[in-house]
C-alpha cells in the first residue's frame, strides 16, 4: 500500500507530503530519498497509508495536480527490481 509521488517541488518536505496525503487518510509512513552523492532530495517521495482505499482515492485525486510549482504524477508504487547493471556479454 505505498504510492510513488513524482516530480515534486525539491522544497517539499516530509510534514508537507503527510500534510497532503493526510486529507486522504492516515498516512503510516513518508519518505523523501536522498541522492547518496550530495545528499539532495532526487525530486519523488514515497507515501504509505494504512488502509488501501485512500491510496486509491490519493491516486485519483492527485495525479497531475499542480502542487508547490509543479505538475507532480502519483501512481501505485513499483516493487524495485534487482539492482545492478545486468549481466555482461563476453563476445
């Protein structure tokens, strides 16, 4: 039950997103990460609520709504596949 919140404002904060989801729901948890290089925010967040009836309607509701100057995109979150570069060919 987590949402990807893309396109977001690099002035949103954490308080911000719990702010917005909020009015859809309890939020159980909000992340903003971090670029491990410059320890900036990398411009998308990730949002969980506890039930998953508001993650639908948070979806429907906020998906290219303009938020803090931008058109932010916000759909089911995708389970991260394995990391890495993928297998080298040896020709």
């Amino acid at each position: 039950m987590t949402i990807y919140v893309g396109n977001l404002s690099f002035d949103a904060e954490v308080e911000d997103l719990q702010h917005l989801f909020g009015e859809y729901g309890s939020v159980r948890k909000c992340s903003l990460p971090l670029d491990r290089d410059t320890g900036r925010k990398r411009g998308f967040a990730f949002v969980e609520f506890a039930e998953e009836s508001d993650e639908q309607k948070a979806i429907d509701d906020l998906q290219d709504v303009e938020w803090m100057g931008r058109m932010i995109r916000v759909n089911k979150a995708e389970p991260r596949g394995g990391g890495g570069g993928g297998a080298r060919k040896s020709w």
